[in-house]
C-alpha cells in the first residue's frame, strides 16, 4: 500500500511540476553518421535545444503531453513528428534524409543566417560543386555563366580582365563576398575572378537585386557569395586536368583538397592547392594573342575550432600569385615588345570569425574581422614606352552581429531581429610614371543595419531591414531601406515581392579605369572633381514552384525586374592628351537617368540523381534616359554597351550506368552592341557594331572506376567546349588594335582531359 502511495505521488509530482525529459540522436539515413548541431523544437512552445557532437539532445522539465516535434537540419529534408510524453524518460532515434538537389539547400546569403532555399524571403540561386564539375570550370569564371541572369564578360583582347553582369547591370554594381565578408575591392573586380579556382569552393550563393540590408548599399544589381570549403568529414582529392585552345594553346591545371576532422567535431581543417599554366593563344595568326599566358598558383585553408558546446572560432585564408601577358613576344620583357599588358599579382587574404550561440534564448551573436591585400606590378604599353607601374590596395573589414529569434511574438509564428555594425577600410595606390598616371585613395565606410525576418504564419513573412552608410566621400548620412515579401500560395508555390534601394559611391578606382589600347595609343580615365554618388531604386516579382516525390523533382522560377539609376557614371571623350598627344583622356563623370528591366524564367528537374537538367533565359532592356557620346565621329547612344536582351543557360547530367556521367550544358548570348574605335589596319573611323548571337554547347564524359578495382576513387574524364566553334572572327590586328573591342564566348572550341583520384 505505501509503495502504490509513493508511485501515485510520484506521478503527480511529474505531472504538476513538469520533471520528464526527452532525449534523442539525430543521423543520416544514408551514413548512419551522427548530425551535430540540428535545431530541435516543440511547436507553439519556447523550448528548444540543438544536437550536440554526437547527434545527441536532451530537454527536460517537460509537462507530461501530447507535442508536435520539429528538426531542422543543413541539407536534409524537415522531420516533423506528433510525440506524447507519456512517463518520465522517453528516448527517440530520428534518422534524416539527405536533400538530393539543391532547389532547397540551406542557403546564408540575405539573413546570414542557416534557412532553406523555399524558405527565404530572397531568390537566392546556389552554384554547387556539381554544376561546376559538369562544366568542367578551372575558375570561378567560368562557372558564374550557369546561373540565371549572370553573364560573365571579357572586356580587353590583351589582358582578358572581366566582370560578372547581374540584371545587366555591369560588375561594379555587384557586391561580390567571400565567406560573407565583402573584402573584393574594386581592383578584385578586374581580374579576381579568374584568380579564385574552382576547387577552393563550396558553394557560390547569388542574389539578383537589392535584396537583404545585411550587405552594402552598393549591391544595386545583385551579391555573390564566394563560400570556401569547409571540413566535414576527412578526405582528399588530386585532379589533373589538360585543355587544348583550338589545337594551339594548351591549359594545364593541378588541384588539391585535403580535410580532416577529429572524431569528436569540435576542430577541423580543410585546405586546397591549385597549379595552373596556359600558353597564350593567337586567334588571327597576327602575332598578337587574344587570350593572354597565364601563370597561376593558389593555397588556402578553411579551420573552425570549438570553444564549447555553441562557441566556435573559424578561420579561412588564401594566397594566390598570377602572372598575366598578353600582346607579343611574351619571351621577353614586356617593354621589348610591340604592344604588351604584364601583370604580377600577389594576394593574400582571410579572416576570423567568432559565433556564440545560445540555443536556450533563441539567439546567436558573432564577431568578425577579414582583410585583402593586393601586391601588383603591371606594363601597359606600345612600341617599347616607359609604361611600368605598380598597384598597391588593401581592404580591410570588421562587424559585429546579433540576431535574436521569438515564437508568438504578435501572433506571429517565428520572428528573427537581426542588428550589426560594419566597418570598411580601403586604401589604394596605383601609378605609371611614364603616363604621368597617379591615383591614391583612401575610402571607409562605416555601415548600421536593422533587420527583421518575421515569418506571420505559415502562409506569410517578410523581410524588412534598413541599412545606414557613413562614406568618406559623401558629404551626408545615406540611409537605403529594403523589403521583401514570401507568399505560400500553396506549400510548393512561393510568390515573392522586393524592393530595394542602394546607391554608388564616387570611388577612384573601378572596372571602367582599366587603361585600354586605342588607335596606336592608350585611353585613360579622368575622375571629375564634382562627381556625384549614383542612387538606384529596384523592383523584382517572383513566383518560385518546386514539387518534390520520392524520386522525383520539379520546378520553375519566374522573375521580373526593374532598376532605375540616377546620376549615372559615364565616360566622355576629352580628346587627345596635351601630353602625350597619341593617347586619349576620357573623364568619367554623371549623366542623367538609366533603367534596367526584364524576366527570367528558369526550368529544373532530377530524377532520383539520375537525370538532372536544369536551364534559364533572361530577356531584358538596358538603356539610358538620354543619349551618350562616346565618340566625336559617332551619334550617341541610349543603349547600354555590351549587354545582350536575351541570354541563358542549360545544364543536363545523365548517369547512364553507376560509373558513367553524361554532362551536356551550354550558354547562350544574344546580340549586343559594341563600341569599336578607329586605328587599326582597315578600321577608318569609329562605329557602333551589333553582335551575332553566340551559342556554346559543351559536353563532358566521366568515367568512375568502383572501389573494388581501385582502392581509392578514381575518376578519368574528357570532353570538348564550345564544340560549334562560337567565336568572335573580327579581332583587330597588330599593335595598334583597339583592345576594348573583345566580345562573346571567352574561347574557341576547347578539348580537355583529365584524371581525378580521392578518397
């Protein structure tokens, strides 16, 4: 009898005061490995933990009752499940299965914060480490080409230096991250793009438009965020790759990835090596190369360590050293030749980050400090000039986060506030003696921004944030507010709404003072002393369908744009230099008023990863308010330069048995108009060219031998790029060339081969 007394006070006891706890692990369904760091909460309450390293969690002081179970994890689908807390201990084995496309991969890129793709009140498209394999990309430039409204542009038949074009919009209107951290300066911008190798990535998320208040007001046309591998498990791979440019210039590429991670997950550390030489290459047989020799050697490392439970440290670094020459007689000193552009960059660059999470408040604080500098000596010259110089620019960036999470909060289901500070330093010195060219700036920046992610229901959220920059070059406080929109019309339809405002600080040095050949001389930029910052307001719809199976996956994106820009920069020809009367002075300065609008539709299957084909077309106008007179013997132009109304992509992987992949993909490049000035051998004046349409195709064929031949991966593969041959056929010829005149495919027809070995 007193033993039936004492366990009916015992059950009382737990019923009144809550005292029954709930513990569980969380693995994959694939590996059976344990998932440290899940989200674990029971829906409608305030109570929640995370996994810890051994994908264990534990909740106490539970009230004996029926709860509906919510997980969340990085790339894994949602696990939800009806509970009931029925005795004083219960134990659950939650296995998670792993997402088998990236339409909804966990994405960073807009709230800096870990969320589904769906989920997000931003498009954010995610280029992945297979889409870049597909494509056989040594860089990342060229794998930006496969993602919708991105088009990457080579913009001087010399040097080869480019820029990425979100919306149309040229590269300096895109904030361009890496790891989050905006330290690509402007002078990056130039030739950075080449120098990032693909294996030194995890991911590339991109945003089209204004979108989030996180990042700087200058991400008028979009952000790109460059994510560093990050060790997960341990692992290497070596891949050896050859490409042969039109049968002539051969490319040759080594790269390197390592990563270990202790049995515990509390430190890690993944680096990667990449080796690159490539022969320059003469399309014309004039003597002069149209894609320049290339010299290229990359280190870098991406570590965490954890401090506790919900601390940890990240630390990620890179060193790259290029050199770069283009003209002719690349065997001698670039002063001996007839026309030459010689770089030598060194860059070195990293960052270091602390992130304190404290699960039981629902919030996360971080700390960060990250920094590039860039050491380059370059030649820019004709008939043996005195044309040395040397580049010197150092970007440096510091900020602090807090983010804090409420469930209820005004009947809301969940809301994040998310406040930070920012700080940007970037000092830059570039001169050419022999050109009387001396430019030195210094700039900082000192941002505030407020941000709320507020999800009303499971139907609606938003995100509403402001941001406030202190620029050294403004004159006056620049606030620029952003909101974005997520409708679930359905639980597989999202319709999205965004407006953004943004805004381009007269900076010295951009894209645009790349100094070009022209007429047996060189053009050089002038900077205006009254010039004005360039404001833009944009709007973009979206309706977003993914409809998911067991074995199957589908779905589209439809979007429209419209970005207006006031006090635009442009470049007016000054003439002849009273100096040096062969080269040209342009000054850029502000025009009036220019738009960008247009669409995007993108397509996207799998099945079973079996059969993946992905694609996109955007359709767009981009021109001026008022003409723009580029030349004295040419009538102005309203239309933007060098950016196509239509341009696209696809992407097909096949398997047709498990060791074979298939991979078939190509860009499309509509009409675009090109300036083209006078000087060369049979070009008499200026004029205004419209571009063909450009159509690359390109296959890959891969061959992975099992484990049971080979001891360790290994992996031989082949192809052709570009195989019809899409190519400029009009390049000027000899010194005096106009350099600028460059458009369409980066390459001709291109074989390749190679061979891959990892475990």
């Amino acid at each position: 009898m007193k033993k039936l007394l004492l366990i009916a006070l015992l059950l009382f006891s737990i019923n009144l005061y809550g005292q029954a706890t709930l513990t569980g692990k969380l693995f994959d369904t694939e590996t059976n490995l344990p998932l440290s760091g899940a989200n674990i909460h029971l829906e409608n309450t305030l109570i929640g933990t995370a996994t810890d390293d051994s994908g264990e969690f534990i909740i106490k002081n539970l009230e004996l009752k029926e709860y509906r179970l919510r997980v969340g994890y990085i790339g894994y689908s949602n696990y939800s499940k009806q509970i009931t807390i029925d005795k004083e201990y219960v134990r659950l084995e939650i296995g998670m299965e792993p997402i088998s496309i990236e339409f909804n991969s966990i994405v960073v890129t807009g709230t800096r914060t870990e969320k589904k793709r769906t989920e997000v009140p931003i498009i954010v498209n995610v280029l992945g480490e297979r889409a870049l394999e597909s494509t056989n990309s040594k860089s990342l430039l060229d794998g930006l080409n496969f993602q919708s409204g991105v088009r990457m542009e080579i913009d001087c038949q010399t040097c080869n230096y480019s820029q990425v074009r979100l919306n149309g919009l040229g590269g300096s209107y895109t904030q361009i991250l890496i790891n989050s951290r905006p330290i690509f300066s402007a002078l990056s911008g130039l030739y950075g793009l080449e120098q990032i190798p693909t294996n030194m990535l995890d991911r590339v998320e991109v945003i089209r438009g204004g979108g989030s208040a996180l990042f700087g007001a200058n991400a008028v046309g979009g952000t790109i965020n460059i994510i560093t591998r990050e060790p997960q498990t341990n692992y290497y791979s070596v891949t050896v790759d050859n490409s042969i440019i039109d049968g002539t210039a051969n490319d040759r590429s080594i790269d390197l990835n390592a990563s270990v991670v202790d049995p515990d997950i509390t430190s890690g550390i993944t680096v990667f090596g990449n080796f690159r030489n490539r022969s320059g290459y003469d399309a014309n047989s004039d003597g002069f190369t149209e894609i320049p020799q290339l010299s290229n050697n990359s280190f870098g490392l991406n570590s965490f360590y954890k401090l506790g439970r919900f601390s940890k440290i990240t630390v990620d670094a890179h060193s790259l050293h290029e050199e770069r020459r283009g003209g002719n007689k690349l065997n001698q000193p670039a002063h001996l030749a007839d026309q030459a552009e010689d770089r030598i960059h060194n860059v070195l660059g990293g960052g270091i980050t602390f992130t304190q999470d404290f699960p039981y408040l629902l919030s996360s604080f971080s700390t960060y400090v990250s920094g590039q500098h860039t050491d380059r000596k370059h030649y820019t010259g004709i008939d043996g000039v005195d044309a040395y110089g040397t580049t010197d620019n150092s970007t440096i960036v510091a900020g602090a986060q807090f983010s804090r999470s409420h469930k209820g909060f005004l009947g809301s289901i969940e809301n994040t506030i998310t406040v930070g500070v920012e700080g940007t330093y970037d000092d830059v010195k570039d001169e050419i003696p022999g050109y009387n060219h001396y430019l030195a700036q210094i700039t900082r920046q000192l941002g505030g921004y407020l941000q709320l992610d507020w999800k009303v229901s499971d139907q609606f959220g938003f995100l509403l944030g402001v941001r406030g920059d202190s620029h050294s070059e403004l004159n006056n406080f620049v606030l620029n507010p952003r909101m974005n929109l997520i409708y679930n019309v359905t639980p597989l339809l999202q319709a999205r709404a965004s407006f953004s405002t943004g805004f381009r600080a007269p900076q010295a040095f951009d894209a645009d003072l790349h100094i070009a050949f022209s007429g047996g001389g060189i053009s050089r930029i002038e900077i205006d002393p009254n010039l004005k910052k360039e404001t833009s307001t944009s709007y973009s719809a979206s309706l977003d369908f993914n409809k998911p199976s067991k074995h199957m996956i589908w779905g589209f994106t439809l979007e429209a744009f419209y970005t207006s820009l006031n006090n635009v920069f442009i470049l007016e020809d000054l003439g002849a230099d009273p100096v040096q009367p062969e080269n040209t002075i342009l000054l850029r300065k502000n025009g009036g008023k220019a738009f960008v609008a247009g669409g995007s539709v993108e397509l996207r299957t799998n099945y079973d990863n079996k059969f993946e084909v992905q694609g996109g077309v955007t359709i767009q106008s981009s021109e001026f308010e008022d003409k723009v007179f580029w030349s004295d013997q040419v009538d102005g132009s309203k239309k933007f330069f060098k950016s196509p109304n239509v341009y696209g992509f696809y992407l097909l992987d096949i398997y047709l048995f498990d060791p074979v992949r298939v991979s078939m993909n190509g860009v499309i490049t509509g009409p675009m108009y090109v300036p083209h000035v006078a000087g060369a051998p049979g070009v008499t004046k200026d004029e205004l060219f419209e571009s063909e349409t450009f159509f690359e195709a390109n296959l890959k064929l891969s061959y992975r031998f099992s484990s049971e031949i080979v001891p360790t991966g290994l992996e031989i593969f082949g192809g052709v790029q570009n195989i019809l041959n899409q190519y400029q056929d009009d390049f000027d010829t000899g010194r005096y060339r106009d350099s600028n005149y460059v458009y369409g495919p980066a390459k001709p027809r291109t074989f390749f081969m190679g061979i891959k070995i990892g475990a």
